[in-house]
C-alpha cells in the first residue's frame, strides 16, 4: 500500500488510498475530482522517494465528498475593572475529501 504527503492549505497530511480528510476549503464542488500535485513524499513498501521540496510527477486523486462548517468556537474577551467585554464567534469552513490514489510516474 503506498502512502504519501502531501501540502494543500498550507499544512502538511499523511494519506493512503481510501482516506477521508478534512482539509481546508477548496473552491470545488461536491462530487468532483481534484489531483494534489505537491507531493513531498511517497512510501511505498520496498522503498521511500523524498522530494527537494516536492516530487516531480507525482500525483494524489482524490474525490470531494463535502464542503461545510467545522464546530463553532467562541471567542471572549474581558479586561477587569474596565468593562470591557467582547464575544464573537466562528466557524472554520472545511473540505471533506477521500483519497483515491496515489500515483509516482
């Protein structure tokens, strides 16, 4: 079984065929295809390829599944004695993807 990681949304994410991933959104929409094409490393059983940063020609297929809201998470603010009290909150849109290959040509 080859794995490999790859970088999308500045962070770094190690995948293997038939994972589900929440990444950072991606503006694509449910049910399409999208190739990851910063490969910085694929391991395979016999043998390891690192890149210099990045492997030239190798690919990651994978399918969106779904794009939506993580948990919201609530922000507060407070200084003693000034009353000075601030909430805000916020949710992180995400990508949800499954990994469908792993390719090295």
């Amino acid at each position: 079984m080859m794995h490999a990681i790859i970088e999308t949304g500045g962070k770094q994410y190690n995948v293997a065929e038939g994972d589900i991933l929440f990444i950072e959104k991606l503006p694509v929409e449910s049910g399409e295809s999208i190739e990851f094409d910063k490969v910085l490393a694929v391991i395979d059983d016999e043998k390891t390829t690192f890149g210099t940063p990045v492997i030239d020609g190798a690919k990651v297929k994978a399918t969106v599944v779904k794009n939506g809201k993580g948990k919201k998470i609530h922000i507060f603010k407070f200084k003693a004695k000034k009353n000075y009290r601030r909430r805000q909150g916020h949710r992180q849109p995400y990508t949800q993807v499954k990994i469908e290959a792993v390719s090295l040509s």
